[in-house]
C-alpha cells in the first residue's frame, strides 16, 4: 500500500494552513487555518473493509518545565513522546483519497463535535488532555488538529501519518477512543499500513 499528499511532500515541511498555529512576532504564535491536507493511497490488499488513520508526533517534550518559557529552549536531549493529532476509524474501502480540509477546517475552541464523512468515526486527539485547566480551550478534541509545537523547541517535529487497512467492518472501540485505544484494537486486523511524514516548527531559529 502507498500513501501520499498533495499538501505537502514526505519528509519536508507542512505548510501553515494545516497547523494549528502558526508563528507570530507578537506573541509567538497564534491560530492557523488548521486544514486536514490532502490524503491518496492505492495498492489496497484484497480483503480490505475499512481504514483506519492516525497521525502523531513523537517529538513532544516529556517535561513542561521549558516549554513556551521566553528566554529558554526546549534542550534536544530532553525524553520524548508520542502526541496523536488525528484519529479515525471506519473509513470505508470504497474511499481511496480525502481533499484537503474535508476533515478539519479552522480552529474551533473547545473541540469539533463527534462526526465525519463517510461515516468514518473519529477519534480523541491530544489536545484535550493539552487544554485541559484552561477556561477558553477546555473541552473534547475530536479529529484533525494541526501541528504546534513549543515555539521554543530546538528540535524540529515530525508529524507521522500512517494509514492502516483492515479486515474489520467496524473498528472495536467506542465512546472517546485514542490513538493508542485503535492501535491496540486493531492488532491482528491490519493487513497493511503506509506511511508518510511531515515536519513542522514555530522555533524562527529553525526556519
């Protein structure tokens, strides 16, 4: 199976309009138009019923303690983790591509609601858990959100989109299910996967 974009090509950077937030002089950063980008993928294994999608960040910092702080730089050595930024479950087999913004477009505080084309389910990502305590963010974040990383980061993001086709008609997992609910749902029923990767970064010593 292979899987490309139209938005931006593997391995290099993702252009701001599918960010969350893009870099601003003023105050660092600020929304972007948060478009999901473009997605095709063909070489579908016999057998397949639907796919699953998942895109994530393994560059998060582990410790908050330098991020977003003026005068100070997330350190490259620091521990990382993974941050899901899309979850999405039972895309039919019928579907080979989705068009940019099909699936997010814009910012919406507090969490898009619970639905998607195709009657493709999405999932939890984690800026709920990033929002959570703050009064103007808070909520349920349901699908695509973009990149934005720590504007002081000194390392540059990647973003990993990777596609899986299954053998489930629907995937077993309900309510606000993430990445790492589907992952493990789906052991055992993904007949292939394809990937492609792109970075991102608000550090303007990185641009």
């Amino acid at each position: 199976m292979h899987l490309s974009s139209s938005s931006f090509s593997d391995g290099e950077g993702i252009p701001g309009e599918f960010a969350f937030c893009v870099p601003d002089p003023d105050s660092h950063a600020t929304f972007a138009a948060n478009r999901s980008p473009a997605l095709t993928w063909d070489e579908v294994p016999d057998g397949t019923r639907t796919f699953v999608l998942v895109c994530h960040d393994p560059d998060v910092p582990t410790k908050p303690d330098d991020v977003n702080q003026e005068g100070r730089e997330v350190p490259a050595d620091l521990p990382r983790t993974d941050f899901h930024h899309w979850v999405l479950v039972d895309l039919p087999a019928r579907v080979t591509s989705i068009v940019d913004g099909e699936f997010s477009d814009g910012v919406t505080e507090r969490g898009k609601p619970q639905t998607g084309p195709y009657g493709a389910r999405p999932g939890v990502n984690n800026y709920t858990d990033w929002f959570s305590g703050d009064a103007n963010m808070e909520g349920t974040y349901y699908g695509y959100d973009g990149p934005c990383p720590p504007w002081n980061d000194s390392l540059v993001h990647h973003y990993v989109f990777t596609l899986y086709a299954t053998d489930l008609e629907r995937c077993p997992v309900e309510g606000d299910f993430t990445g790492p609910d589907v992952l493990a749902a789906i052991k055992g029923h993904a007949l292939a996967d394809a990937s492609i990767t792109g970075t991102y970064t608000l550090n303007p010593r990185l641009m």
